[in-house]
C-alpha cells in the first residue's frame, strides 16, 4: 500500500495525464468577465489583514465585478476595525461576534453575496495580480466547476522547511497531472473559486470545509482543476508544533468526511480511483507503517531482505528522532525529510483516532504569522516571472 500511493500511482498518473493532454477543452462562450466574490474568513488577523486587504485591492479584475468581503469569526483583536478601515475602499465587513468555526462563517459570507463565483481565501494567502482572472478562466471549460491555484509556501520560514518543500512540491506535480486526467483531489484552501451555483451549505461542525466542498462539486458532475499559472503565497508554519497540530486537524477531518459519504461517486470511476489512490490510502498511511514495522520484526529470522528493510525502516526513524531533538539537524535536507516524513503519520494516527471518537474541536487555530516575508516573497516570485 505504501509502495503503490508513494510511487505506483504517481508514476501512472504521470503516464496518464501525458496520453490526456492532447484532449480538447469543453469550452462554452462566456460574456464579460464574470462576477466575483472573494470571501477572506478571519479569526484573529490583525497582523497580516492590512496588507491583505491592499493585495486584494491591487488584484487585476473588474472593480465592478469584484467584491472582497472580510467575515471575521468572533476575533477579539483589531481585525474587524482594520478591515473597517477599508470600507470606503469598497471592502464589506461581516462581523460575526461569536466565535462558531470555519464552516459557519463560509456559509453564511457565501449567502450574503450575490456573485456568479466564489472565491475563498486565507488571510495570509497574497495573490499575484492575474491570479484570480486565470481560475476564473478556467470556468470557461463547462465541465470545470472548481479551481485550486499554486499556494507558494515560505517553507525556509519552518523549522522543517525540507520536507515541507520536498512534499508541496510532490503534491503540486500530482495534482498538475490528477487535473488533466480527471480532478483533483481537493483544493487548497488557502485559494480557490467555485461556481456559486456549485456551493452547498456546509454542516457547521464540518472540519475540513475546502476538501468536503471540492467532493461536492465532483459529486454534482463537475471537475476539480489546479491552475499552475494562478500563483500566491503564504508563509510557512513556523514550528513542527503547530503544524503537528495542524495534521491532527487534517486526519481527523478526513475521517469525518468519510463517515459522511463525502468522496466522489462511483459513477466517476476516474475520480474515486484518484481518491482512493491520493487520499484514502495516504490517510491510512500510520496503519500500513505499524504493520510494516510489525511484520518485519516477527519476520527478521526469514531472510536477508526483511532484514534490510527492517533496518532502512530502523535507519529513517533514527534519522527523525535526531531532527525531533536538534534543530540544526532538522533543517539539513536527510534530517528535514525524515523528521516531517515521521511527524506527519503520528500526527495523522492521532488524528484518525480523534476522528472516530469524534474528539476533533470545529474551530481553527491560527498559527503565528510572518507578514513582512510574505510581501517581499510575493515581490521576489514578480520579478522571477
């Protein structure tokens, strides 16, 4: 199982999206620009909501198709008084003054407005001026219903920054491929447009909003695409504690959307083979590793390659537990991979577990933000371009 989601199933799906791409887009006429309401959800983001309310004023769409909405979920810093500030710049303010997770505020800022699309983004995500007209565009394809766009993290911000990067950059390549040949598997949240039409109102303990939200719109015919060219980023997760935390979040998330039936149906054999493929068996990536290390103790006396696979096995988890305590060692490249390779499935046996005792709290907590890097890292990836 691990062999087949880490190498089998990227390999064909590498093979497939190069016999698929010469596949014709299902494109219908569109005109003008479509409208458009890009819903910023905040708890607590007084220190980067400035500067993200100037980047999505700086954005290059139609001002008279576009509104941005800030819809703060109870914070109780200066977030709703910054995005205030901004009122008679046309930024519409929802100030939600209890604190009732992620999915209640999506649900509620998607009904108060009134645009064609949807466009959910974090308060630390900053946009490359063409990056919502390229997802937007994608909705010229009839058959496309959501679009995820290239969320660029700080990953040299972390204290693990190698294997935060080694692993955003397997997941872009699959997704660029998993688009051509059927649909992603979930969208980043951090940036990514719906069809209002598309849009589902969300159970309000509902965990993982975006990924339940991209299965819906696979289970009402429509594809989930990534757009490479629609890029912005967003600062990296400063320590291994916070995004433990957040892993646990993910997992347990996960196993709620599938005690719900949220996956695609089996009449997009494409999609649910992708989600089995990419998600269900990753997710049960901690099961197939205690059965890896299990099996290979009992079988050590049977042969020189349970053996060696034992010890390869014995070797990657040294190698994390030497990252776990120095961080100078963590942040080489070996210490860095192994350590995120290692926290990851603890956090994500945790989390599964949390996810069948239902232990998982709705709402989020917000990591620490480094708003300055963002700007000038925004900028750098300009200039590259």
């Amino acid at each position: 199982m691990l062999g087949y989601t880490h190498i089998v199933y990227p390999a064909l799906m590498i093979v497939l999206a190069v016999l698929a791409r010469g596949a014709a887009n299902d494109r219908e006429a569109t005109v003008g620009p479509r409208s458009v309401s890009l819903i910023i959800p905040a708890y607590n983001e007084e220190s980067v909501l400035g500067e993200k309310l100037e980047n999505s004023l700086a954005i290059e769409y139609p001002s008279d198709r576009l509104e941005i909405v800030v819809a703060s979920d109870g914070s109780q810093d200066e977030t709703v008084n910054i995005a205030r500030g901004f009122e008679d710049r046309g930024v519409h303010v929802l100030d939600y003054p209890e604190r009732r997770g992620k999915a209640s505020v999506v649900n509620e800022a998607a009904a108060a407005t009134q645009a064609d699309v949807l466009c959910f983004c974090d308060a630390n995500v900053m946009f490359r001026p063409d990056a919502l007209r390229r997802m937007v565009a994608r909705l010229d394809q009839r058959h496309v219903g959501a679009i995820s766009g290239d969320v660029r993290m700080a990953s040299h911000e972390s204290d693990f920054g190698e294997g935060e990067s080694l692993y955003y950059f397997l997941e872009r390549m699959l997704q660029l491929r998993e688009s051509r040949v059927g649909s992603i598997q979930g969208v980043d949240g951090g940036m990514y447009v719906i069809r209002r039409e598309l849009f589902q109102p969300l159970p309000a303990d509902t965990i993982l909003d975006d990924f339940v939200l991209s299965m819906r719109v696979i289970q009402q015919g429509k594809r989930v695409v990534y757009e490479p060219n629609a890029v912005a980023t967003e600062n990296g997760t400063p320590s291994a504690h916070a995004e433990f935390r957040r892993r646990v979040r993910v997992a347990a998330g996960a196993v709620q959307s599938i005690k719900r039936g949220e996956w695609p149906p089996c009449w997009r054999p494409v999609e649910l083979w992708e989600y089995v493929s990419h998600k269900l068996l990753r997710w049960l990536g901690p099961v197939w590793l205690v059965l890896l290390l299990v099996s290979n103790i009992l079988l050590w006396n049977e042969g020189l390659a349970y053996q060696l696979c034992l010890i390869s096995q014995a070797t990657v988890y040294l190698l994390a537990g030497l990252g776990a305590v120095s961080l100078r060692f963590r942040r080489t490249r070996l210490g860095g991979i192994a350590f995120y390779f290692a926290m990851s499935h603890v956090a994500m046996g945790i989390g599964l577990i949390k996810g069948l005792l239902n232990g998982q709290r709705v709402t989020w907590h917000r990591t620490e933000r480094a708003v300055q890097f963002v700007s000038e890292l925004d900028h750098s990836i300009t200039r590259k371009s």
